[in-house]
C-alpha cells in the first residue's frame, strides 16, 4: 500500500528566516508509539546512542514533551517530515 505524502510549501521570506534562527524539534508523547520504536527512530535517524535515546524516550514518557534537536528552521523541518512519516508526533519550535 503506497504512503501518502503531503507537500509543503513556504514563502522565501519563511525560509530565510528559518535559517537565521535556531528552532528546536521537540518530541511529544503519545499513546501509540512503543518505547522501542520511539529508541530506535532516534538512532536510526538522529545518530543517538542506546542509552541517550532510552533517556529520551522516559523524559517524554515522564515529561510530556523533550527538545531532540537544535537547528535551521529548514533542517528541523526536514527531521519533523521524517519522523512524522515514522509515526512520531513532532513540532518544530
């Protein structure tokens, strides 16, 4: 079954603001992502360790909510997009 994906555009003046600034991609909890998953889509794609993505997954567990990374405005989005697709829930501050 084919993946549906969703296109976003933005303004020049958004993305040359975007590469100004510094966002952070913040990880949110949920009730549908397993620990596992949430620890293995942190290596897999942000190059974290074992051990730094388990205390990843409790802080958001425990938190609600925890910076991943910091960034361009444009490479936060480009995380946001790839962790969406993993299922994550994701936003860019």
């Amino acid at each position: 079954m084919p993946t549906e994906v969703q296109e976003e555009t933005f303004t020049l003046e958004e993305v040359l603001a975007g590469l100004k600034e510094m966002h952070r991609l913040i990880l949110w909890n949920d009730d549908h992502n397993t620990f596992e998953h949430v620890i293995n889509c942190m290596i897999k794609y942000l190059d974290y360790t074992e051990p730094q993505a388990e205390k990843i997954a409790w802080k958001v567990h425990n938190e609600g909510k925890c910076a991943i990374l910091e960034g361009s405005f444009t490479e936060m989005e480009v995380y946001r997009k790839i962790l969406k697709q993993e299922g994550l829930t994701v936003s860019v501050e």
